[in-house]
C-alpha cells in the first residue's frame, strides 16, 4: 500500500523544500511539481520525498483526522 502524507512547505530552496508535519521536518523534492505555483505556506501531499500534489489547508487538515483516526483504531499502535 502507498501512503501519501501532507506536510506544510516551510522554506523551498530551488526545486526542494523543508516541509514539516506533527512536529517532524523532512526534506522534499517539488521537481514533480515545477508546473505549480508553491510558495511558502502551502501543504503538499508527499510520497517518498516527493511532493506529488498541491492541497488546500482544509484538505491537509481532513487527510490528518483520517490517519489519525486509522492510528488510534490500529490494535499494533495500541500495544496490543
């Protein structure tokens, strides 16, 4: 199974950016996107260091209370 996770950009450097989510910072690279407007701010959905697409902050948001409600339902991050 893939799984994408969104992260908010939060300096870009030419075709790569330090993005960060739930506390953890990642570089990745925005050569997938190069046809987009990306800016500072916005969140990006990212699949082995690359960010795949632009979404919106709703979007970003939505997709963590999805993973976060697939986590807290996962019998192994229970301890179980």
């Amino acid at each position: 199974m893939c799984l994408g996770i969104p992260m908010q950009i939060v300096a870009i450097i030419g075709y790569n950016a330090r993005c960060t989510a739930k506390g953890v910072m990642r570089d990745v690279s925005l050569f997938m996107l190069q046809d987009e407007p990306i800016t500072v701010g916005d969140f990006v959905m990212v699949h082995v260091g690359y960010a795949l697409q632009k979404l919106t902050e709703q979007e970003a948001g939505l997709t963590w209370e999805l993973l976060d409600e697939l986590l807290a339902n996962d019998p192994d991050e229970q301890g179980n």
